[in-house]
C-alpha cells in the first residue's frame, strides 16, 4: 500500500475481499448519500463483486476466478452510474 500513498497521499485504504465479503462493512460505512464514487481496478479484480454487494443483490455478472491462474476475467464491458438504495451512488 506504500505505492498507493506515494501516488495519492491522504488516500483512505480498505481492504476487502470478493471471495467472503470482509472489509464490505467499512467500504458501505463511509459511502455517503448524494454523492458519487468510482470504482477502478484492473481487469478481473472483483470491482463488480463489490457493486453487488454494496447493492445487495446480483444486478451485474460476474465470474469466478480461474483456476489455471488464480486471476479473475472480465465480465463487465460498459460504464454506468448505479444508485444505492440507501440513496448512495457508487
């Protein structure tokens, strides 16, 4: 995480995990309403497993992780502003 703060000092770091969800909690915890987040990672990181999450349902596809390489695939293939029924947009 060193390399995060080099490039974005001040940067709120949460770690999180697709696979049981730990680390969703104080992800949810400071989204706010009326106002608009983003979600970047690269290809196959499990930002799409977060919005469903977040949303609390399966809107979006997703994959698992290949076991061949241990990587994720791309599944999404549009951008979009999704609204949080807590009124959040993510």
């Amino acid at each position: 995480m060193p390399r995060i703060r080099a490039v974005q000092p001040g940067s709120e770091i949460f770690s999180y995990s697709s696979e049981t969800g730990a680390g969703l909690a104080e992800i949810a915890a400071v989204i706010e309403p009326a106002k608009t987040y983003c979600l970047l990672g690269s290809s196959g990181v499990g930002k799409t497993t977060l919005l469903n999450r977040l949303l609390g349902r399966n809107e979006f596809e997703t994959k698992t992780v290949r076991l061949d390489d241990g990587k994720g695939g791309t599944t999404t293939t549009r951008r979009q502003l999704v609204r949080l029924e807590s009124g959040r947009s993510s």
